[in-house]
C-alpha cells in the first residue's frame, strides 16, 4: 500500500490530533474506532489497545476523524464551563 502524500500543514495536524486522542474518553474512543472501521482503515489490536497509522489515513477519513475531535473538544469545554459555573455557584451561595 502506498503512502499518501500529505502537505506540511496537514502533518501538523496530524500531529496536533495525535495529541487530542489522549484527552478522549472511553466512549469517544469507541466511536473514533467505528469511524476507522466505516472508512475500512487497517488497525491493529493488543492488550494495550487499538492502533492505526494517522499518516496512512487518507484526507476524507482524517477529515471525518477531524470533525469528531472538534465535537469532543467542544464537549469537554462546554462541561469545563458549567463545572465551573457550578463551583462559582457553590462558593456564592456559601456567602450567604
């Protein structure tokens, strides 16, 4: 199988979305495989987990793998905010 050309900025995001699959959870990393198994990506599997090669990917399934990150990301923010808002809540309501 021959290797995709990708340009430079596509390797750096890449990379940069290498670094976002380890804040995913377990639920996000079972859609990430469902994904890669639609797209009919080569994975492998030990008891370490699940493996694929991001620079294999082509760019219509990293895309995909993209999108999803961007929705997680959100996800995470969005519950970051509103714990917080919760504690800003919590301390306020102490000062009564």
């Amino acid at each position: 199988m021959q290797s995709p050309t990708i340009s430079q900025s596509e390797y750096d995001q890449r990379k940069t979305f290498l670094d976002d699959i380890k804040n995913l959870t377990k639920d996000e990393c079972k859609e990430m495989y469902r994904i890669l198994k639609k797209n009919n990506v080569s994975l492998s599997e030990n008891s370490n987990g699940i493996f694929f090669d991001l620079a294999l990917l082509t760019s219509e399934s990293f895309k995909e793998l993209e999108t999803f990150m961007t929705l997680c990301k959100t996800q995470h923010n969005d519950e970051s905010a509103r714990v917080k808002e919760m504690e800003n809540f919590r301390v306020d309501t102490k000062n009564f």
